[in-house]
C-alpha cells in the first residue's frame, strides 16, 4: 500500500474501516514506549514454534507468558487507541482488552467496531504506522550476529568520541532554538516532520561547514563527493554507515586509547 501522499501532508490513512493518524510530538513519550510491540525481534528467539508463529500470535503468545515484563498486547492496544483516536472505544483497558482473542483454528485477532482484524491486517497496520511515526523496524536482511557485531561498533564509536544523545526535551528546545518555532507549535508537529526537520537541519549546518572550508582553500578534502548537498534525499542514509566499514579498527583504537590512559 503506497501511502506517500498521506505521509507527505500528515493525513490519516484509511484503513478497512479505520483511519490512522499520525502521532504528535506531544504523546512521543508514550508513543515511544508502546511501539515497542512493533520492534520485535521473534526471529532470533531459538525456538522453531516461535519462529513460525505471525507476529500477531507472537505479541498474544509473548503476554500470557510474562504480561509484567513482555506486555506487547497492551502496547497494543494503547498504540491503536493513540493513532486512530478512538478513546471511546479504548476508554476502559480492562473492555478494550477483551476485543483481543482467538479464532476457531486458535489464531490471534482483534477487533475494532464489528470488524474483525487478523495478522496479516497486522502487518499493514505495522507498517503504516512505521512509515506515519519513522518507527525503526527491525532489519531482517541482517543476521543477529552481524548486527550485534555493528550495535557494538556504535557503542565504540560512541565511547570514543564521548558524545551522548539529547534528550527527546533538548530535541525539542534546539528545533525551537534554531527555527524560532515556538513550542506548542512543535508539540503540535508530527512525530515525522519533526524528525525530518531536526535531520535536514542537522544536514544543513554540516553542508555549510564544510562547503565553507573546501571554498577557503585551508581544507580540501580527497573524496570530492563527501560534502553533500543539504537537499540530499537523507531517508536512504545507513544506520550503520559510520560503523560498518572497519569494527576491528574502531576496536584497536579504544585498546590503544585504553592502555594510554
């Protein structure tokens, strides 16, 4: 389903008989926090049941098994009742749990009104929703090695420059800063364009450095395609561009760093 126009202007996507809206920067906390149930990593449980099982029957299955520290259906739950902003019908957890169960051939569904929704209607929700909020879905194309192996680069990488995220508030302040955007305004923002804009603005102060040195003359730079236009596309960027070339250097430069100090 290409959903390009309604994420491009921040339209609710039709689904079925539902519309689902993007999320605000305003409920990002809690967004965040329950989105979690559409990161799942099922595949690298070493359990063949578990490995065949619908993402679906997994989140019902991952529940029963532990609902205090794996409560996937109530993230769930609490996700749809956020993005099709039917508080209504999600009002009451303890109701709006019930609409979740099994079919006759002991396969999860929900249902949302009279309509009853299965895993494959799951998946479409999944990823209109990644696609909506930027959520990050797990990669499968990558094995767990290797990603825990480029995880660790990251780490290192991390270590090794002493750099810290911001908070999602010191986000918010520097967009702010930055734009002169006052803050309800950003709070009202998609959690999308919001994203985008701090990338693109981020994208823009860089180009500018570096155009700035090269154009000097004190800097040039060997690979002449390193300083990229600040409307480059930056949806096609690598998580793990940075890291991915060389992990056993990065790893010998903190044990040198290490036995340095």
């Amino acid at each position: 389903m290409d959903i390009t126009y309604y994420i491009t202007y921040d339209s609710p996507v039709p689904y079925r008989n539902i519309n689902i809206y993007p999320v605000t920067v305003k409920d990002y906390i809690y967004f965040n926090s329950y989105s979690q149930c559409l990161q799942l990593k099922k595949d690298e449980i070493p359990n063949p049941a578990v490995i065949t099982m619908s993402e679906l029957d997994y989140i019902f299955y991952a529940t029963e098994q532990d609902v205090n520290s794996q409560p996937y259906l109530y993230w769930f739950d609490r996700l749809l009742a956020l993005c099709i902003k039917d508080d209504d019908t999600f009002e009451n957890i303890e109701e709006s749990l019930k609409r979740y169960g099994y079919d006759k051939n002991h396969k999860a569904r929900f249902t949302i009104g009279k309509e009853v929704y299965t895993a494959k209607d799951f998946e479409e929700i999944k990823n209109i929703i990644s696609q909506q909020n930027l959520v990050e879905l797990p990669d499968k194309t990558i094995s767990k090695e290797v990603r825990e192996s480029l995880e660790k680069a990251m780490e290192y990488k991390n270590k090794l420059s002493g750099t810290h995220s911001g908070t999602f508030e010191d986000y918010i302040i520097s967009l702010s800063i930055i734009t002169g955007w006052k803050l309800d305004y950003i709070y009202s923002m998609s959690i999308r364009k919001f994203v985008k804009s701090i990338r693109r603005i981020d994208n823009l102060i860089h180009y500018k450095i570096y155009l700035s040195a090269s154009m000097s003359g004190m800097v040039e730079f060997k690979d002449k395609s390193f300083i990229k236009h600040w409307l480059v596309n930056l949806d096609s960027e690598d998580k793990y561009n940075d890291v991915s070339m060389d992990l056993d250097a990065i790893k010998n430069k903190v044990s040198l760093e290490s036995a340095k100090g």
